[in-house]
C-alpha cells in the first residue's frame, strides 16, 4: 500500500480551564501560581509533596495529572487523574477538560507526525516519523477511547507503516465504535490479503497449517464484508474484496447466491451487477455473465470495469466454442462472432485507459483472429512501448 494513501485530519480545541485560587495548602498554592508562569518542574515538586503530604487530596491529584500532561508524562496523567477521581468526583469537570484538551494535542501531533513520514524521502526518516504518529494516537485513544476518529487515524498509520497485524485490533475498535465504511474495507481487505499470503505460503511448503490459517482469514474477511455488504451495499470496494474473499476460500456456489440475492433485492445497483457477473464468469457460465455486465453497462454506460469484462467474457466464451469443435474434430467460424462482439467494448476501453498494456495487448489478439493485422500490430506495438 502507498505511504500516502490514507488521509488524516487535524482537531482545533481550546486551552485548558483552570480552577481559580481557593483556600489551599502551601504546596497546592505554590503549585497553581507556578503552573500559571509555566513552571512545571517546581509546580511538580510542589504537588509532589503535597499528595506525599495529603494522599487524599483530589486537588492535588488533579493537579499533578495537568502537570504531567504539559511535560508529555501521559502515563503518570492518566494515574494522577484516576487517583483524583478515586478520591473524589470533584474534579470530574476538570478532568474530563483536561483530557480533551490534552487528547486534542496528542491528536494533532500524530497528524503532524504522519505528513512528515509521508514525504520523507529516506525509509529510516519515515520509520521514525511513523512511530512518532502512532505513539501520539495511542496516547490519544487512552484519554479519548469513544473516539472514532483517534482510532480510524492509528489504523491509517499503522498501514502506512506496513503494520497490518497492529491495525487489526484498531479497525475492529472503530467499527464497533461507528461502524465505519472505511474501517470494514480495510480490515477486509487485510485480511484477505493475509489470507493469500498463507494460500501462497501452502503452495511452496505444503504445510496444512497454512492452509488452515489461510481459509481462516478468507473466513473472517468474509464474516466482515458480508456485515459491510449489509450496511453499504453501494461500495465497490466492499463487495470486490468479498467476492475475492469467497473465491479463495473457494465458496463460489455461496458467493454466486449472495451476489444473485443482492441482485434481486437491488436491481439498479450496478455493483451488484458485476460482482455476479466476475463470479459467473469464474464459473465459465458466459451467457449468464453477460446479461449481467450488460446490465451493469446500462445503468451506468462509462462503467470501465464492467465493460472491459463484457469484452473478456466475448473473448473467452469464443475460444470455448473453437475448443469445442476441435475436442470434436470439427472446424467452426462461430467463435469469431464472440471476438466480433469484444471488439467495440475493448475499444472503448482503451480509450478510457490509454495506458493499460494489458488491454492493448488484448485488443490486438481480438485483431489477429478477426484478420485485422495493422490494427493487430499498432495494439501490440502500444502494448510493447508500455511495458518498456
């Protein structure tokens, strides 16, 4: 995944409130006047002796937690806020201030953090900024923990920074959080990717285990997606990686009922539409895949991905029928129909995407079995000159 591809935005809140001057102890009052000038190394003295003094003191607990917070101590804040909130709810107020306040820093720090990682040049630069971001955002999650954004922003970091396995219990957090599009389609997506990392891992050993891990991953992305499919139906993403998720766990038949379902219910909806085209075209049911491409074309005309599989599934539909009549011994020309019928989608596809070799190279095999041999050789030659 690109280092920049996930984005993350910065919080604006105010400073913190403080108590006025009340009737206090030495220690406490030193505290208050040297917190005001911004002096925290004897502020902290001071309250220090004061909760040695006084382990009751919600005040100075309170105290000691903003002091902690303004010298980036958060862990020591934290406890100094839940020994005050312990003593007493007094504080709650203030805290609670204290906390969003400090939440907000941590936030904006991470934002500033990432960016520096995100256009840093050299791979040490952007590890150490990363790790900066992460480890303000965690901060930040503790002093926040309703907080959707915090956790949706770790996650982006925690992928930026290729730390799939740490992003996984975060975007799990945001999803119960908000149900976030983004947080599903990402832990989707990592987990399917996971899965095929061990599918592929089984191929070169042969270890069962990893296949095991491997079909549990496609499980759980799919025990995902399908929640997501639910929710946001209209997500492209969403439903090409839970069409993928089914294929490699090799649930075809199941993937082909839950998209035909989606279908039913959603007629207009062109993602619907081809995600069971993709899966009948797996299973070679080309006719079927066609009336849906074809429909998924009609709702939306400049829908690229789903007119350049209407090509493929011309193209392949033709040489299943050539290589029928040769497994017979039989000579045919109907097959050329299919390729006659893949032509203009492929065409029109390469002009949305000019630089797709894949595509030129494709359009000039077209050309070849329809006897086009100039055309042939410009695609072939665009192809070439792509992939130098």
């Amino acid at each position: 995944m690109s280092k920049s591809k996930y984005l993350i935005a910065l919080i604006v809140l105010g400073g913190l409130l403080f108590s006025g001057f009340q009737c206090s102890s030495t220690e406490m009052t030193s505290a208050k006047l040297y917190i005001q000038q911004k002096n925290y190394d004897k502020a902290l003295d001071a309250l220090k002796k004061e909760v040695a003094k006084n382990p009751k003191s919600d005040e100075g607990w309170y105290y000691l937690g903003v002091v902690y917070g303004e010298k980036e101590n958060y862990n020591d804040m934290i406890d100094a806020f839940d020994k005050s909130l312990s003593v007493s709810k007094k504080f709650e107020t203030n805290i609670a201030e204290s906390k969003r306040y400090f939440w907000a820093n941590l936030f904006n720090r991470g934002v500033s953090f990432f960016q520096k990682g995100s256009t840093a040049k050299d791979e040490d630069s952007i590890k150490v900024y990363y790790d900066k971001s992460i480890t303000a955002f965690d901060y930040a999650v503790r002093l926040e923990p309703d907080s959707a954004s915090t956790y949706k922003n770790l996650a982006f970091v925690y992928m930026n920074a290729q730390k799939f396995d740490e992003a996984i219990p975060v975007l799990e957090k945001l999803i119960e959080k908000d149900k976030s599009a983004d947080g599903y389609k990402f832990l989707g997506e990592i987990l399917y990717n996971k899965g095929i990392v061990q599918k592929n891992q089984y191929t070169e050993t042969k270890n069962s285990e990893d296949s095991l891990k491997s079909m549990e991953f496609f499980n759980r992305a799919i025990s995902v997606l399908e929640e997501a499919r639910k929710l946001y139906p209209n997500d492209s993403e969403v439903l090409l990686t839970l069409s993928n998720s089914y294929i490699a766990a090799n649930k075809i038949d199941v993937a082909i009922d839950a998209f035909k379902a989606g279908v039913l219910q959603e007629p207009q909806n062109k993602f619907y539409r081809y995600n069971y085209g993709v899966l009948l075209l797996g299973s070679n049911d080309y006719q079927q895949a066609e009336e849906q491409f074809l429909k998924a074309i009609e709702i939306d005309p400049n829908y690229q991905n789903a007119i350049y599989n209407l090509a493929v599934t011309y193209v392949r539909w033709g040489t299943a029928i050539n290589k029928e009549a040769e497994d017979k011994g039989e000579t045919t020309t109907d097959y050329k129909k299919k390729y006659e019928q893949a032509l203009p989608y492929l065409e029109k596809v390469v002009e949305m995407d000019t630089k797709n070799a894949a595509i030129w190279e494709l359009l000039g095999r077209v050309y070849t079995v329809l006897g086009m041999q100039d055309d042939a050789t410009n695609a072939f030659s665009k192809a070439d000159a792509l992939r130098e």
